[in-house]
C-alpha cells in the first residue's frame, strides 16, 4: 500500500490520479489532498475518499488550513510515502523541496518546477534517496524506455502533436483567437497548458525539464511533430537503436506507473493496437513560426535562473493572451525580450523567487 497526497488535486492531472487510485484500492490510498481555491471540490473528494489531511493554498474557507505552510504540511506529513505535485508553475517549488528533504517520493506533473530550479531539485532528490518519476507523458516515455539499460542515452527524442496550428505559416497567426487556440487536437487540458502546446512552449519545457530529468546535456534532447500522438517519445543509444514508448493519448496511463513503479498492473483502459493507427507519420518542427525550443536552449545557454525567467515570463504571457490582453504571436517574443532582460545569477532557491516574481512583474507592466 502507498499513501500519496496530491497537490493540485481539483485540477485535471489531480482528479485523473484519483480516477487512478480509485482504481487500485488495494495498493493505493490517499492521505492528504491540497488544492489551490476549489474548496467545494476539495471537500468532495476528501469525503469521497476518507481523507481527513486538507490544505488550500489560496484560503477561502475557514474549516480548511491555507498557506503555503499548509500545503507543506500536506507533503511532508509522517504518513505520506508519494506526494503527486500537479500544481501550475512554479508555486510547487517550495512544498516538493520540503517533500524531498522529509524523505518522499515524487510523482512530478509540473514541469515548472524543474524548468525554474532544475539545478536545485535534482541535486537535493539524489542527496536524500528520494525517487522522483515524471507523469508528463512525455518524460514517463523517456523514463520507461531507459529501464533496465546500462548505457546513458545518446539523444532524447520527444514528440510533439503540433497542436491546433500544425503547418501554419506566421501571417496565418496574426488574429488567432482564444478559442481556435484552445482547440487542442489530441488532449484535453487546462486552458495555460493548452495554450502552450499550441505555441509548442510546452515542447520548449519539455525539452529543459528532460536535461534536468535525465541528466543529459540539452543538445541531446530534440523534438518532432508525431501528429498521432501514439508515440509519446523516443530514446535513441549509441549503437543506433531507439526505443519507444507507445500508447493511446490517456494521462491515466503515466500517472499510475509513476504511483506504482516499478510494477505494472492490470487497469480499465482501452490497449492500443497498431492496425487502430497504421501509420504513424513524423514531421519536423518549423522554428521560424514556433520559436519557443529556440528560446529555451538560449536560456540554457545563458544559465543561472535565466530558464526561471523563461517560464515565469511565459506563464504570464499564456494568461495574458487567455484574457485577450496580448496577441497569439507576441508571447514568444515577450518571453523572449523578458527572458533577456532579467539580470542573470546562481539559482538558489531566494534568487529562483526573486527572479520569478521579476520577470512577472515585468510582463505585466508590459501587457
């Protein structure tokens, strides 16, 4: 039995995983929920599942603690073997720290959190013991196709379904509305990740969250366009084989070998079949009209917090353009002025916020 408590529960990664453990009774329980301001939701699923351990980040409701002292207290409760952080962005930096130093697992959906402190979090998981397994799909991909191999990856090749706007040219951009850009073509997402598979800035996270993951240097970690979304990524060694990791496009599937690893068990979704999609086709990705890979190996480049400053940048340039205060095309280009402007320096855990808030506070006195 694993005891998991879920940070970001009332979002869609959060109530997938319940979906999940619902599922495996016998090897999964939850034991702390915390959430950002759904209290309702929140007290939903704490009654669904018996669970007495609560936190919202935001407050709002008397009977439940809020704070970030109370979503700590969540993660790093006695109790807990696994905590699932699926918060957006980097909030969930400091509770996974506070996860990692208490001696949990961590099953990771939110890839800000490496994307910003990379440099901090890894360290610190391999000097507790701690184990840390990706949900994104495309990093589980990764993941479970690097198991039981000897030899480190000679690249990492992820896939990207190209989002709504595959095969647009810029000029077909300039009066893209919010909801052709919530129009995602595969998944199902929240409304900020949505809007960064459709400006591929997700890849672009991805592609960061991949160096730190699996300790490769970020020129060995490439994208392409896999509009089926049935490979969800690559792995190719020296000897010239890749490995791949296939599946229908379902979160469900990720999350519950993160929870569970290194054990595969049996579940209720639908096995793919190759004769369902014969032919998997692969393009690759136009960075002239998609810039955002461009700019995260840029930040890379620079280093320091300056991948912290690519993130917060584009998280508020994404909720800038959801509330129609900024253009399709003018988030890679505010990230990117952002990006440059912020002064560059050690990524510490005070200098990671300090950054943050910065390079936030400069996209919206721009927005």
């Amino acid at each position: 039995m694993r005891r998991v408590a879920i940070l970001g529960s009332t979002g869609s990664i959060g109530r997938q995983t319940l979906d999940v453990i619902s599922q495996h009774p016998d090897l999964l329980q939850v034991v702390g929920l915390a959430a950002n301001r759904s209290s309702d939701l929140l007290r939903e699923q704490a009654q669904r599942f018996g669970v007495k351990r609560l936190a919202l980040l935001a407050g709002g409701d008397a009977g439940i603690p809020s704070g970030m002292d109370a979503v700590v207290d969540v993660a790093t409760a006695p109790d807990v073997d696994v905590v699932v952080v699926s918060v957006a962005g980097v909030i969930g930096l400091i509770p996974i720290l506070a996860a990692i130093k208490a001696g949990k697992d961590i099953a990771l959906a939110s890839k800000e959190v490496l994307v910003a402190a990379g440099e901090v979090v890894m360290p610190l998981v391999r000097q507790h013991g701690v184990q840390l397994t990706p949900i994104d799909s495309e990093h589980s991909a990764v993941f479970q196709c690097l198991q039981g191999s000897h030899s480190a990856p000679l690249e990492i090749i992820l896939t990207a379904s190209g989002g709504p706007f595959r095969g647009k040219k810029r000029h077909e951009l300039e009066q893209v509305t919010v909801e052709q850009a919530l129009a995602h073509p595969t998944w199902r997402m929240g409304g900020k990740i949505t809007i960064d598979s459709a400006t591929l800035m997700n890849k672009a996270l991805e592609v960061i969250e991949a160096r730190w993951l699996f300790d490769v240097p970020i020129e060995r970690v490439s994208a392409v366009i896999h509009p089926q979304s049935i490979i969800h990524s690559m792995v190719r060694f020296a000897d010239g084989s890749v490995l791949a990791q296939m599946g229908w496009p379902n979160m469900r599937l990720p999350i519950q070998y993160a929870l569970l690893y290194p054990e595969r068990v049996p579940n209720a979704l639908k096995p793919w079949n190759p004769l369902d999609t014969p032919n998997l086709s692969f393009e690759p990705i136009d960075e002239e009209v998609f810039p955002a890979i461009r700019i995260a190996r840029e930040a890379m480049a620079m280093g320091g917090t300056a991948a912290t400053a690519f993130n917060a940048a584009n998280e508020e340039a994404a909720n800038g353009f959801l509330a129609g205060r900024v253009g399709f095309l003018e988030i890679s280009r505010v990230v990117e002025e952002t990006m440059r402007s912020v002064p560059v320096v050690e990524p510490t855990l005070n200098n990671i916020l300090q950054v943050d808030a910065e390079a936030r506070r400069i996209v919206n006195s721009e927005l």
